[in-house]
C-alpha cells in the first residue's frame, strides 16, 4: 500500500513498504532501494509505492452510431470516458484494483444493435484469465466487472481490454 502522500512519514512505514528489515536502515539505504538518487530526503517517499502497475490496453471502436458509449472504472472511479468516439490507450492497474467496463450500444445507426466489452488477462505471455459479455439491441449495454489477482503487480502481466458494437442476435435468424 503506497505511503502517505503529507504529513509525517517513519523510517518503519518506508521500510514496511519496501520489504527490508528495520534494523541498521538508514535514509540513504532505504532512498537506494526504491530507485531514488541523491540527496536524499523524507519527503521523496511522500505516496511512494513499492508496488510495480500492470499495464492494461484497451480499445474501442464503433461505426456510425447515436448514443453508443464506452467507459473504464478502476475501484468505482472513471478513468476512460464515458466516449461515444473510437479510442484507444493504456491504463495502469494493480493487484487487487476493481476494473468494471460498460459499453453501451448506440440507439439508431448502420452496425449498433448490440454491444461486448471484453477483459483478458495475460501472464508470463501466456491466457490466465477473463471475462466478456455481450449484449443484443440498441441501446443495450454490456457490463463486466474484474478483480486483479493478488501477486500479478511486478511481474510480467498485462492485460487487454476491449469494447465493440454491432452485434446480431443470433436468434434472429432462426433453427
């Protein structure tokens, strides 16, 4: 859990956050292990994390629709959208983060009458895990919802995200 961001800050909650030993820890040891250069100082650990982020990619795009919308939380707080426009870009997560993706189908136009919002999550290049939904109709919007595992942060994950619209439903067409 990252250090407080004002205020004071112990040499044990530094030591805590960077996994050493109390003993025989000094300002300079402590400012060396968490990659910082001299001088050295208290207030360079101010919201210090020793937690390494993942790397999530998501896409979006969409064809000629009215009221499609597209939207990234990350523990309830928006951090892509709400975007009716095609987009792409990454955002940084870690273990434990909520990440919840909404994509809402538009109401009329060609290739908008359903909505999926996909997440995959990829370890060592290899699928772990993931989530999808689709939903059919105008207007219809697609929710999923996902917990990073504990443990993923520092290690060689990422995850993709993705949103699309233009989906049939394929009981429409019949036996």
């Amino acid at each position: 859990m990252a250090l407080t961001g004002s205020g004071e800050i112990r040499f044990s909650s530094i030591a805590t956050e960077l996994g050493v030993a109390l003993s025989n820890v000094s300002l300079r040891s402590m400012s060396l292990a968490a990659g910082k250069s001299s001088p050295d100082g208290m207030t360079e650990f101010y919201g210090y994390s020793s937690i390494i982020p993942i790397s999530a990619s998501y896409a979006y795009s969409v064809g000629t629709c009215t009221g499609d919308s597209f939207t990234i939380y990350v523990n309830s707080s928006a951090v892509v959208g709400p975007s009716s426009f095609a987009t792409s870009g990454t955002i940084m997560v870690t273990d434990n983060d909520v990440i919840e993706v909404y994509v809402t189908a538009g109401t009329k136009g060609a290739a908008c009458g359903g909505s999926s919002a996909t997440l995959n999550i990829f370890q060592n290049d290899e699928f772990y895990n993931g989530t999808s939904a689709t939903q059919y109709g105008f207007g219809a919007t697609s929710y999923i919802s996902y917990t990073v595992p504990n443990g993923f942060s520092g290690t060689n994950s990422y995850i993709d995200i993705t949103g699309a619209l233009g989906f049939v439903d394929p009981g429409e067409f019949g036996p």
